[in-house]
C-alpha cells in the first residue's frame, strides 16, 4: 500500500500472470516434442550414413567379384572346354581312321572270300557312324571357340559393366536419401529453437510480473507525485 515502508528486493506488486503459465506450459511441451523430435532425425541420418556405407560395400564385392570372374572362367571353364574338346577330336578322329583302315582291309577280304557282305556292311556302317561323330566333334569345337567363347565373354564383361553401374546407382540413391535425412535434421533443430526462442520470451516475461523494491524507500503512488 501506498506509504508502507519497503527494503530494496521486497516485493512492490504482481501482475496476473496465469496466461502466461498456461502460454509456458504449452511452450514447454512443444520443445519437449521437438526435442525428441530432433533426436529422432538424428537417429535417422545416423542409421541411414551406416546403411549407405554398408550398400555401397555390397556393390563394391560385386564389382570385385565381377572383375576376378573372367580370370577364373579362362583359366577354369575355358580352359577345360577347350581341352576336352580337343580330345573329343582326336579321339573322334583315331576312332574314324582305325574303323576306315579295318573297312578297307575288309573289302580286300570280302573280296577274296574270307568274310561274308554282311560284315563288310557291319565295318561300312562302324566306319560311316565314326565319320560322323568326328564331324560333330570338330563342329562343337568350332561353335565353342566362334560362338559360345564370344557369347561368354562377353557376358562377363557385361556382368562388370553392370556391377559398376549398379554401385554408380546405388551411390546417387543413398547420397540424395542421406541429404534428405540432414535437411531433416536442420529443420528439426531450427524448430527445436524457435520452440525454445518462445518458451525464453514467456518466460522473460512471466519474471516481468513480479515488481521488486529496487532499493529501501516509501511506496508512492504514481498519481500522488
């Protein structure tokens, strides 16, 4: 009251401040929320950089198993294709030439009576079915080292091509996923602060409605001067 005699920080008067604690009290849920929000973001981009990393590791053993996969199939299937065609071949072509030489000394028999026509026919036959099967050996062998050599190769190279392309992919896609989680992150964080930015100005303004005695002295009222 007017005249009461006061000590410098006694309290003079308060202004209604229960509008303002509802205010605070709002304002401080929102920036708990934000809070865990910004948390939340964080925990995002922090998983998504790990599976980006490991994403891009994945492509890379694929471009590694790409690379040493042509090396492994020349020195493996290629070489054991190659090699048993080759056999097949001579094998193929003693076959022919044995069964040949005995159809002709077949001949000179039949023709001298010591055997009958049935088996020259039998040796004829024998002789035509090695021709034959030489001819389809040779033929394999040509269509694996003209075509189907070719077709693999280039298969290989392609699997490679692909590989590296796949990681090329793979690195843009995680890029922008992991550019979108940090843009995530800031705005949280700027919301988080524009949360905070609020609750410090209610709160500043909650401290404005106590009025102290600023040093010792009489209450006057403004209107008595």
């Amino acid at each position: 009251e007017e005249g009461t005699i006061v000590k410098a920080g006694d309290l003079l008067f308060t202004i209604d401040d229960e509008s303002l604690k509802d205010k605070i009290r709002g304002a401080q849920e929102e920036l708990v929320q934000a809070e865990n929000n910004v948390r939340k973001r964080e925990a995002t981009l922090e998983i998504m950089e790990a599976t980006r990393i490991s994403e891009l590791q994945k492509a890379q053993v694929k471009i590694d198993q790409a690379e040493l996969a042509p090396r492994a199939w020349r020195e493996g299937e290629v070489r054991t294709a190659l090699e048993q065609n080759e056999l097949e071949v001579k094998t193929a072509r003693k076959d022919h030439e044995r069964l040949r030489e005995k159809y002709q000394k077949s001949i000179s028999l039949y023709e001298k009576k010591f055997i009958s026509k049935d088996d020259l026919e039998k040796d004829e036959i024998a002789m035509i079915r090695a021709s034959a099967n030489l001819n389809k050996s040779i033929l394999v062998q040509e269509m694996y080292e003209k075509y189907t050599f070719n077709k693999e190769k280039l298969q290989k190279e392609s699997d490679l091509d692909q590989a590296v392309a796949e990681k090329d992919r793979t690195k843009k896609r995680t890029d922008a996923e992991v550019r979108t989680c940090q843009d995530d992150v800031e705005a949280a964080i700027k919301t988080r602060d524009s949360k905070q930015e609020r609750l410090t100005k209610w709160e500043n303004q909650l401290e404005m409605c106590v009025v102290m005695s600023p040093t010792d002295g009489m209450v006057v009222y403004g209107s008595t001067l």
